[in-house]
C-alpha cells in the first residue's frame, strides 16, 4: 500500500467510495468525477505503476472484473456500448495507481475519446509484424 495513493485508501478503506465489486485482486469504483454514469474504475489491489506490461497475477485479473462489470452495468444502464482504456506512464494523470476506465457509452453521450490518426507505412508495419512476433 501506498499511503500517499487516493486508490490505496480507497482499498483500505480509509476513504469513501462507491464500491460496485471488488474481490481479492481487484477493485471496482465509481469515477468521483465520472464522464457519464456508470464510469467506473476498475483497478489491482496491489499498488501497481502499469496493467498491461505488469507481470503480476493481478493485471489479468482487471480485466476479468472489466467483463463483470461491464456485465452489469449492461444490465442496469442499458448503453448502446462502452469504451475501455488503460493508460500507464506520465500520461495516467493525477493518480499512479494503475487502473482502467470503463466507459458506459451512450449515442447522446459528449464523451470525445479520439485518436489522430496517420497512414502506416507498409514497409514500417511489416518490420514492426516481425519484431514483435520474434518476442513473443
């Protein structure tokens, strides 16, 4: 745990938050400042800087408490779809701890999550292919 951490005193208990599940690997919260409702955090118990390059047992379990989740919240919302990120580094924001999002979308919904795109250079593409099929 980390004491300094929003997400470790949510975990521990020592601050409030709206639970939707949570087991003995992972959490799931509602997002205190949520971009539609039903925008919740879904994080590892453990205080973890990345999910998808961590190799702890906890990063795999994120995700199957994602499907849970996002199961659920289905049911209870009905959205037309959801959107699902993760993001580790300097670029997580204002909390370390890793988590991912996961976005209830809704056709009326002014949530903007786009990506500049750019052409892929056939050449680049077929020397990354193979890159990274060798370490895999």
């Amino acid at each position: 745990m980390n004491d300094t951490c929003e997400f470790c005193r949510i975990i521990a208990g020592d601050q409030p938050a709206h639970v939707l599940y949570e087991d003995d690997r992972t959490i799931a919260f509602l997002d205190r400042n949520p971009a539609v409702a039903g925008h919740t955090l879904v994080a590892p118990r453990t205080h973890e800087d990345a999910i998808v390059t961590s190799d702890e047992p906890g990063a795999a379990a994120v995700f199957e408490t994602v499907q849970t989740v996002a199961d659920a919240l289905q049911a209870a919302l009905e959205p037309d779809g959801f959107s699902v990120f993760h993001t580790s580094g300097s670029l997580v924001g204002t909390v370390d701890h890793a988590h991912v999002h996961l976005v209830p979308r809704f056709v009326d919904d002014d949530v903007s999550l786009s990506l500049s795109r750019i052409q892929i250079d056939p050449d680049e593409a077929a020397a990354l292919t193979k890159q990274v099929q060798t370490l895999l």
